[in-house]
C-alpha cells in the first residue's frame, strides 16, 4: 500500500530506528509512547487489521509473538511483565490501518482498559 506509513517504514522509505527486522518482522519504539517501554511490533506485509487475516498469515501471527517473546528478553520485561495489546478498527482505537501489536512495560500498568 503506498499511502501506508507502517509499509513506509518496513520498506525503510520513512527511517526509523528499528530495534529488531527480519525478511517478515520489524520492530520500533512508539513515537508517542503510553509506557516507559512501548514499542511497536508489525508485519512487513500490509494487513490493515486483525478482521483482515487469512488462513495463510496464521504462521506470520505466532511468529510475531516469537519476536515479542525476544524483545521481552531483551530489554529484560519478561519478569516483571508486559501488556500486549491489538487494536482493530477504529472504534477500538486503531489509527493506523496495518496490523501492529503494542508492547507496553517499565512500569506497572493499571487494570484500566482504554
């Protein structure tokens, strides 16, 4: 998609910072972060949301649980723990149309949902 800017920065058309790429996967910090820790974790392909998957991306989905799992290592947030969190559509607050999970951690996060 080309008006897309998750698909600009997975193509490194927009730079960011990546903390983590593979050929499927990248990964970076929220430029409007709601936690300490809060990055941003999306597919390189374009999926606008969840309601989006097919039966093929089944594969993709765990391994972007995989990717969390390793940056949850990485910046030592697998102890003290993290929220994961997937917004789909606009009504639940996705601003961005391309399937992107949050990582939120470095503090404790209240039981409140937003």
């Amino acid at each position: 998609m080309t008006d897309c800017i998750f698909c600009k920065i997975a193509n490194k058309e927009i730079g960011t910072d990546l903390i983590y790429e593979d050929e499927e996967i990248v990964a970076f910090n929220d430029i409007n972060p709601q936690a300490p820790i809060h990055i941003l974790v999306i597919p390189k392909k374009h999926i606008p949301s969840v309601v989006d998957l097919s039966d093929e991306d089944e594969a993709l989905i765990g391994k972007m649980y995989t990717v969390i799992r390793k940056l949850a290592k990485k910046y030592n947030i697998e102890e003290s723990g993290f929220r994961i969190i997937v917004n789909c559509k606009e009504d639940a607050g996705q601003e961005v149309p391309h399937l992107h999970f949050h990582i939120l951690a470095g503090k404790k996060l209240g039981t409140k949902i937003v």
